[in-house]
C-alpha cells in the first residue's frame, strides 16, 4: 500500500489521517506545492484510490495509534492534518502526533459543542489550527449576505477588509469612466485590483476604462464597499427574512449567525428527531418538519416573502439544481437570493 517517495522534493513532510473528499483535495493540492505527504485511513479501497494517482505514501490504520504515527514518519513529520469524519478522533490524533513528535497540528472539528471551544482546545492541545469547513461555509454566506450585489466576498483583517468582485450592469455610471475618474468621482476609498473582460484579466492602472459586462475586483473596507455600491446605483437590499433547506451542521451555523443578525430564520428539514435538536439548539427558529423541496411546505410560511433560500442538503446535483431552479421561479414565493451549499461532508 506504500509507494516510493519522490526523491528531491523540497517541501515539508505532511501526514494526512482521513481519506474521504476533503482529505483527498488536501492531498491534491499539498502534492501540486510538491510536499512529501503520507496517508493514513482505515479503508485500503480509499488510499488505493489516492496512491494510484499521487506519488505519495499510502498506510492502512488508525490515525490515533502511536505505532501507526510511527510507522507514518511522525518522528521527521511538519505537520499532521487530521480530517476523518470524527472530532474526537482528529482530537486525538493531533494530541498524540504532538506529543510523540515535534510538529504542528491541524484538526477537523465540527460539532457545535466542539466548535464552541475551539480557541480552549487549539490552546491547551497546542493546535496550529482547528477547521470547521461548515462553519466557514455559513460564515461566507453572512459575508455575501451583508453585499448582496456582489458576486463573491474575501475577508481579510477579521472582517474589517474585504475584497469584493462585481459585475458592472448595463448603463451603470461606471461604464466608460476611467479608473482615476472613479476614484476622483465616486470613491477614493476603493482600489481597484484586478477587470475580468472577455476571459481576460487585467491589472489596470489610472487610465484604464471600465465598460458594462467587466467583472471589477476591488479591496475597501466594509463600510466603504456598502458606500460604493450605493454611489454607482446598486444598493443593497437588506434581508429580513431567511428560509434554509436541510437541517445539517451547516444549517445549524447558518441560523445562528442569521438569527444573530437579526433575521428571521426559518428551517426545514425532513429527519423529526434532527427537527427537535434544532428546535432546542435555536430556540427562536422557525423548525419545520418535511421535504423543503415541495411546494406544500413553502405556503406553510408565515412570510409571504422570503428574501434569501439557502439549501444545505447533499443529493445528486441534476435533482437538486432543476428542483431549486423551479422553487426559485415561483414568483409569489419572493426569492431574491439563492445560496446553494451541495455537500456538508
């Protein structure tokens, strides 16, 4: 199940525990940045898989094990990178990899509870870092939520910078103007980075001149961008209301940074038993039991508008995509924003 090591690599020597689809992006990626990697998982199908396409190291086993670390190259690893569906045994794998080696650690956590305490745990285990991709998924989505003109939002700086991309609409006061015009006349607060035009990308200076169709990216800071946006004839209509389909983690992170926002939240979810946590773990949601996909439920609504759709169930796409395409057509329902998460794992 192992493989030879590339020989002449010039990159750290990383364990990966877990081989399921986030395993195997990091995998995917570290290789490309040409780093010596080793992975571990208990299904030899799931390293087979991985090892046929990388030159990496493939070792069947428990993750948490000291022989397995071992065996593993724990002594001379950087970095280890728990990411198996279980918190506890990430947890557990990062402690023992930091006690019997001297490497950093990163673990998958993303149970609530957990979730909750991630500065406590990445303190008193020694963590380099604790990922929880939903949660960072819902955080993006608050992000986006907060302009909703625009087409994707970064965040640097804790959320006091962001780096914003928009599309210019036809007849927009910024078609035509150059870019110190823009910044002379509009906003000076804003620096534009980069134009996408015609599946080319342009790095413009002063005299560059933006026209309708051209995606801009631009870096300002929070206020600043809801300024800008306001000044060109874009604002941004508040969302009021939210209706989230699927009741998983992510959903879960969702409605609380929504319901702290002051939006209303309404969740459906098909599983009862997941209905009642939900109903405990977000006290002011609205929890409906059923298959959000079905017109029936959406009347059950108190709303007669709901200003933003997000669903948050993993089926196959061509299913899921023609279904939301038709709710999203539906004009009495009021959808203005759709936010599509396709997989929780």
């Amino acid at each position: 199940m192992a493989k030879d090591r590339k020989q002449g690599k010039r990159g750290l020597n990383i364990i990966i525990v877990g081989c399921g689809k986030v395993g195997a992006s990091l995998t995917e990626q570290l290789y490309k940045e040409g780093h010596d990697i080793t992975l571990v998982d208990r299904s030899s199908d799931r390293l087979q898989a991985l090892t046929d396409m990388y030159d990496v190291m493939g070792i069947v086993g428990n993750g948490a094990s000291y022989k397995i670390q071992r065996e593993a190259g724990i002594d001379n690893a950087d970095l280890m990178i728990a990411v198996t569906d279980s918190d506890e045994l990430n947890l557990l794998c990062c402690t023992v990899a930091k006690r019997v080696g001297d490497c950093a650690a990163i673990a998958r956590v993303r149970t609530p509870d957990y979730s909750d305490e991630a500065s406590y745990l990445k303190e008193k285990l020694g963590l380099a870092m604790i990922i929880n991709p939903e949660m960072e998924a819902a955080n993006e989505i608050t992000h986006v939520l907060s302009l909703p003109a625009a087409l994707g939002v970064n965040s640097f700086a804790h959320g006091q910078t962001q780096m914003i991309r928009f599309k210019i609409p036809v007849n927009n006061r910024l078609d035509g103007q150059k870019v110190m015009a823009m910044a002379r006349n509009i906003s000076g607060d804003v620096l534009v980075c980069a134009v996408e035009r015609e599946k080319q990308v342009f790095i413009p200076d002063g005299n560059f001149e933006l026209h309708q169709g051209d995606v801009v990216s631009f870096i300002a800071a929070s206020k600043a961008a809801k300024e800008f946006f306001e000044r060109i004839g874009m604002p941004n209509k508040p969302v009021h209301n939210t209706m989230i389909i699927g009741g998983g983690k992510a959903a879960y992170y969702l409605g609380k940074m929504l319901l702290d926002m002051g939006i209303e939240v309404k969740i459906i979810e098909m599983d009862r038993k997941r209905c009642r946590e939900l109903s405990v773990l977000l006290p002011q949601a609205t929890i409906i039991n059923g298959d959000g996909l079905f017109h029936q439920h959406h009347v059950k609504l108190d709303a007669p508008v709901v200003d933003l759709l997000v669903e948050v169930v993993f089926l196959p796409q061509e299913i899921r995509h023609g279904e939301l395409r038709q709710l999203l057509l539906d004009r009495h329902l009021g959808f203005h924003i759709s936010l599509v998460i396709r997989n929780e794992g």
